[in-house]
C-alpha cells in the first residue's frame, strides 16, 4: 500500500506541474495574441512657418526621426504612433528653429516590452542645416537634404543618403550608414557599432571611428582622374584619442595612397575590420 500511495502521490504531482505549465502557456499565448490584436497605428499631419537656415530637432522617448526635403519656407511633420496598450503620451514644442519631441510610454518602451514608440518623417527646404538629437531610444535618418548635418544618438543607428553637407555624428550605440555622400568631409564617431561610409565625389578629410568595436568600410572614388590618392591612416585596439596600437583586426585599403596627398581618410576601430576602397 505504501508504494501505491507513493506513486499517486508522484502521479499527482505530476500531473499538477504539467497542468500548471499548460495553464502558464495558455496564459501566455493568449497575452501574445491580445498584443498582437491590440497594436493601434495612428498618423497625423501638420505645417508650420520655416523661414531659419537650419533645423534643431531634440527627442526624448522612442522617438524615429527622418528628415526629407520638402517645399520652401515650410515645415512639414508627418508622426506615426504606435502601441499596443497604452497610448504614448506626446509633447511637441517649435519655437521656429528648435523642434523639441517627448514620447512618454505608461507602460514603458524597451525594445522587448509592448509597442511604443514614435515615427516622425520632417519635411524642410532642401538647403536646410540639420541638428538633430536622440537622447534616448531611435534611429535618425537623413536624406535628399543638401545642407550641413550634425546628428547624435545615445542608441540608434543614423542613415544618410544622398547629402552633399558636412557630416558630423556621434553615436553612443549603433550603426552608421552613409550612401551616396557628395560631402567634402565626414567627422563619424560610434562606441559600438559598424561604420559605412560610400562616397560620390573624393572627401577632403573623412574621420571613421569606432571607440569599442565594430567594422569600419569607407569607399571613395579613386580612378585615374584622381592621381593625388589619399592620406589613409589606419588602426586597431586599444586607442586613446587617434594613438592606435596594435590590437584585434585587419585593415585592407585598395585606394591609391600617398601620405602627402591633401585628401586625407582616418579609420579608427577598438576591434573590428578596416576597409577603404575605390567605389
């Protein structure tokens, strides 16, 4: 008797754990399908007077931000919201230069939490001189627009297309992706990330710098149209401003080189692979 009891004892307990697993799986299941239906998109519009040189944009919050070219003394903002419980709680502030964005999630905004977050698409004259500046979350992109651009982001990559500015970026997190550049100079910094920088026309003085780790790739034009080549400096490991040591990486640079021609191409990385090559 003892070891019958014994083995419905084990029977029960048994059965108990597995009918608590299936009750926490169907529990989670359906948590996931009522986010799943719950996701709400909403999009607005609006216009206001731009008559300044340049744009600021500062972001708090989940907060995407694109800028385009649009139409002439005129800011257009088009903002997508997203969430799947509560709605994101917004606050917007244009003082005529300075555009100031603050998403505010009840529920928070971690990537692997519920959906909340804010995608803005800025529309501005295409000359216009952009500043912008994640202090939080989100990835900031530029593109088609033809004045200088200073962009920084804490953790979010930053994509630039087809912009003919000085570029400066600073990036705490993230990838930089630069396509299609007719700048004549590029000052790039992340901490962790990758850096890709594709160039039209031959950049005068380019900075690529990964400070912990990631690739560095940098294309230039170099046919024999261009005969004075680039100053191409290179570096892995541990660097304390541009002192690089040896350390853990390749560098594999395909472009004519010539330490006293006057365009110069600085890549850095803490660990990663180095690439300068001809586009």
């Amino acid at each position: 008797m003892p070891i019958r009891n014994n083995a419905r004892i084990a029977w029960l307990i048994t059965g108990g754990t597995l009918t608590a697993l299936a009750v926490a799986f169907t529990a989670l299941a359906a948590w996931a399908e009522i986010m799943t239906v719950r996701r709400t998109i909403e999009t607005t519009m609006q216009s206001r007077a731009f008559t300044v040189p340049g744009i600021v944009v500062e972001s708090t919050g989940y907060v995407n931000i694109s800028v385009v070219p649009g139409a002439a003394k005129r800011l257009d903002l088009e903002r997508t919201l997203f969430w799947t419980l509560d709605r994101p709680v917004v606050t917007e502030e244009w003082d005529g230069r300075t555009l100031r964005l603050d998403v505010h999630c009840l529920g928070g905004d971690s990537p692997g939490g519920p959906v909340c977050q804010a995608d803005y698409i800025l529309r501005v004259p295409a000359t216009t001189d952009v500043e912008a500046v994640s202090r939080r979350l989100g990835t900031v992109s530029v593109s088609g627009v033809q004045g200088d651009l200073e962009l920084t982001t804490t953790t979010g990559d930053v994509i630039v297309d087809g912009t003919e500015g000085a570029l400066r970026v600073r990036a705490q997190t993230g990838n930089v992706i630069g396509t299609g550049l007719g700048s004549t100079g590029a000052d790039v910094e992340t901490g962790t990330g990758d850096v890709e920088l594709g160039f039209t026309v031959p950049p005068g003085d380019v900075s690529a710098v990964v400070r912990v780790a990631g690739n560095v790739r940098v294309t230039v034009p170099d046919g024999e149209e261009y005969r004075e080549g680039y100053d191409v400096r290179t570096g892995t490991g541990n660097q304390e401003g541009h002192d690089v040591r040896t350390g853990t990486g390749n560098a594999i640079v395909e472009v004519r080189r010539d330490p006293a021609a006057p365009r110069r191409i600085t890549a850095l990385t803490g660990m990663g692979e180095l690439s300068i090559l001809p586009s």
